[in-house]
C-alpha cells in the first residue's frame, strides 16, 4: 500500500508543473513538460555542443568515484585508529571536529590554487564531501563491535591484529557500510557544485550551468532529473547490498 | 589440567580513584578433569575470578599456574564461554566453531572439517550453514562449547552460560554437559548462582561470600552418584548445606 501511496505525490507535481507552466507561458522561468521528457527520453544526444546527458553523467560519476575511493581509503583506516585506540582518537578528534563544519565547497578556491582547475580540484572537494560521513560512522561502527566477541576471539588465540582483521572490521561493517553510503550521497552533491567552478567543461553540474547561460531551461531540468535519478539509484544499491550482507545487524544474540 | 589459584586478590579502581575490592585471598587448587562450580551471590567477584584464569582481567596480588607454570594472558589450552551474545553473527555456526583455528592458520578444510565434528559433538551437526540469530539460546550456547572445544583445550571456563536459558533447556543442557565433560575428559569452572545448578554439576563447589569475594568453603559433592537424580538424600543433604552457608552469608 505504501508504494502506490508514494507515487501520487511525484504525479501531483508533475500536474501542477505543467498547469504552472502553461500559466506561466514562459519557456525562460519554467519550461513544460513536453519540453524535458523528449530530452530524458534521448540521453544520447548531444546537447549543446558539450556532449550527450550519459557521457556528462558518466564524466561526474568517475570523478565522484575517484574523490569517494581515497575518501574511504584514509577515513576507514583512521576511523578504525581512532575507535579502537582512544589515545588515538583524543590526539586526532579536535582536529576533526575542527574541519568538519567546512563545507566542502568553501575550499573551492583554495583547491583551485593548490590543485589547479579540473579533475584533481574537483576531486579534492568530493573527497571532502565524502571523508566525514565515512570517517564517524567507521568511529562509531568500531565503539560499537561488542566487547564479548573481542574477548572471545582473544581466549580463542586471536593475536591483537587478527582481532581487529576478523572480529573489528567484520563487526563494525554494517555502520562502515552506511557511511559510505551517507558518504557517496554527500559526493554526489558535492561534485554537481564543483563542476561550477571556473574552468570545467563538463559534468552534469557543468551542463546545467551551461545551459543557463543560454537560457535552456528544459535541459536544466533535464539534467537536474538525471542527477536526482543517479542519485537514488545508488542509495539502493547501497541498501540492496546492506540488506544482503548484513541481515544480522539488529539480530545479535 | 592443574590449575592452582595462589593468594588471589582483585581491587578495582574506580573513575574517582576509590578502591574496590573484589576478591579477597583466594587459594584454590583444581584437579586435572575435574568439574568445579563457583557459587556466589551477584557481585560476589565470581565472573572476576574467571576472567582473571581466562586472562583478561589481572590480579592485583596473586599468581594463577596452569600445570606449574605461571599463567600470563589468555591461552589457547584455556577456552572460555560467555553466558550470552558470544557468537559472533555475520559467520555461519560451523565458521564460529571454526574461529579458533582459523586463528592458528588451518586450512580451510581442515579447519571445517574438525568444526563439523564437534558441532556433531554438541548434536547441532545438521546446523553448520545456520546463522546464529537463526537459532535459539539454547543452540547457540552449543555451537559456543563446540566452538570452545575445537581448540581443544585442557581446560573450560564457563561464566553462567545457561543463565540466561528458560528452566527446562537449561536442565537439558546441564545433562548436555556432563555427556560432553565425560567424553571429552576437561578440567572445568563452571561459574554460577544456582545453587541447584552447582550441586548437579560440581565435583567440588567453592561458595564465595559477598563482596569482597572470600572462599566460605569447599563443599564435595562427589560422594553423589552421577548422572545426579535431584530428589536422592545426598543430593538434597548437599543442597542444603549449600543454601545454609550462602544464607549465613548474606546475613553478616
């Protein structure tokens, strides 16, 4: 019953969309419906001269999968630092929690200046983006790993290192798991904004910007659409990879 | 296995550096193969005791020796057993049993191999795929002495394992127990609170006075026939004269 509850909303907009801009009558503030769809419908395509919705599209999703793969290859590890050892933690978290309220995008031109326009500056921010969300939730997930299974593994002969390889990691994985699920959602967002720094020239973020400069609205919603879809799309793919690998989350007995 | 308990004592320390102690002098000797119960009421320091053998807690004066030699750390000739939420859940039953030798480097072969049989030990052989939150308290206490097993230590420490278990599952599993001790010829230390528990399973049973945890004596039990019937005269003569000196206790 949820499902088809859910649905009536989006149609809903969809209806006001259209009725508001027909009232409207202006292509340049809100452009009709009939308008956006045919450029959903044809993601191949070209648009104005800076490629087609999927190469833009495959362009933000390879530079958000770079800036996430180093986000998570020094946030899990220093996550797992910092919630196994508290000396760790009490050396490294003011610092943290110092540099977290930044948003990622006010380093925009200090990753200009150090990184130069294009792929590494914009990976800089997205990295950024996704290194917190990582970071705390793989904290928390370590905290978290129940003090009897460390115990058991050590009376079982489990050295310090195959305690944290085989009991730590494993039992902090479903809050690891949902970090890097926060994490690539905050990147996504994130890599839409740095595309509108000066000097890139391509990337949905860019092609929405692009296309406001000569006033396309329906590609602006078009390609607003599209992130909004890549968006969602991945947040299953997370969620269907949790409920497979970690059904025991909750159940621990 | 000998395990000798020399002048034991415990003070913890609280966060506002008050001391408290929680076992006092104890000395104690366990016989190789023997069957030990530790009885005390809640706080009485006996879950402390055991860890201190288990190696995860240390004594603040005192030594523990296993076969004569001082004992420095957890040891894989002691295995210990949790009273609940011990198995570790995102591994099948028959990779829990399987643990401890994966930690010494077996193959996976072997080591599967030899968690197959004692799962069979432990009757549980047709649940090595099963998740542990897909059996009840009862199995999964089980599958944590198959585990403990398969490491095949000397001795059993066993920290109210079926304390958290409904009155007639944990009766069976008592039964269980001595099957598996009899078979499988370890040292054990059972730790517990009912009294009706410990005379059932005990060879001796060491009642500890409340906090800070004292040896009040040594209660024998052997001249009791196993398998143990509750309602026989020495049984309940022994049951007794636990419930007095725990009662004594409780009103200094």
């Amino acid at each position: 019953m949820r499902r088809p509850l859910g649905i009536i909303l989006p149609l809903l907009i969809l209806v006001v969309w259209e009725i508001a801009a027909r009232l409207i009558g202006n292509q340049f503030i809100l452009p009709r419906l009939e308008t956006v769809v045919p450029v959903l419908l044809s993601p191949a395509t070209d648009i104005l001269g800076t490629g087609s919705l999927l190469h833009n599209a495959a362009v933000s999703l390879i530079r958000v999968g770079a800036g996430f793969l180093v986000a998570i290859a020094i946030a899990v590890p220093l996550g797992i630092g910092m919630g196994w050892s508290p000396r760790l933690d009490a050396f490294a978290d003011t610092t943290v929690q110092l540099f977290r309220p930044i948003p990622p995008l006010a380093w925009g031109p200090l990753a200009i200046a150090w990184f130069s326009v294009g792929l590494n500056s914009m990976v800089f921010i997205i990295f950024l983006g996704a290194f917190f969300p990582i970071l705390l939730n793989t904290i928390d997930g370590v905290r978290g790993v129940k003090k009897t299974w460390v115990e058991v593994a050590r009376t079982l002969g489990a050295s310090e290192g195959q305690v944290l390889a085989k009991v730590v990691l494993p039992g902090a994985a479903p809050t690891i798991w949902t970090g890097l699920r926060v994490g690539f959602g905050i990147a996504w967002m994130c890599v839409i904004a740095a595309e509108w720094l000066p000097g890139t020239t391509s990337g949905l973020g860019y092609l929405t910007l692009y296309a406001y400069n000569f006033g396309q609205m329906h590609f602006i919603i078009a390609g607003m659409i599209t992130i909004g879809i890549i968006g969602i799309a991945f947040d299953l793919l997370f969620r269907s990879v949790e409920d497979r690998w970690f059904a025991w989350r909750g159940s621990e007995r | 296995m000998k395990l000798a308990i020399r002048d034991l004592s415990k003070v913890f320390v609280t966060g506002t550096g008050e001391q408290v102690p929680a076992l006092k002098d104890i000395s104690l000797t366990v016989a190789d193969e023997e069957f030990l119960c530790i009885l005390g009421p809640s706080g009485c320091g006996k879950t402390t005791l055991l860890r201190i053998i288990a190696g995860l807690d240390t004594p603040t004066t005192g030594s523990i020796e296993v076969d004569g030699e001082a004992l420095d750390g957890p040891s894989r000739r002691i295995a210990m057993i949790f009273q609940e939420y011990s198995l570790f859940p995102w591994r099948t039953v028959l990779e829990n049993v399987a643990f401890g030798l994966e930690m010494t480097g077996n193959g996976r072969g072997d080591r599967l191999e030899a968690a197959g049989r004692y799962l069979d030990l432990v009757g549980l052989g047709s649940f090595g795929k099963s998740f542990p939150f897909e059996l009840s308290g009862g199995m999964r206490q089980r599958v944590a002495v198959a585990r403990a097993l398969a490491i095949e230590p000397a001795a059993l420490l066993m920290d109210e394992p079926f304390g958290a278990l409904d009155a007639q599952t944990r009766n069976l599993m008592q039964i269980e127990l001595q099957e598996i001790w009899k078979k499988t010829r370890k040292t054990v230390v059972f730790v517990t609170h009912s009294v009706d528990e410990a005379v059932f399973l005990a060879d001796r049973i060491v009642v500890l006075t409340e906090r800070p945890g004292r040896i009040r004596e040594i209660v024998p039990v052997k001249k009791c026939a196993r398998p143990r019937d509750r309602t026989c005269a020495d049984f309940v003569e022994i049951r007794r004269h636990v419930l007095d000196l725990i009662a004594v206790g409780s009103s200094d």
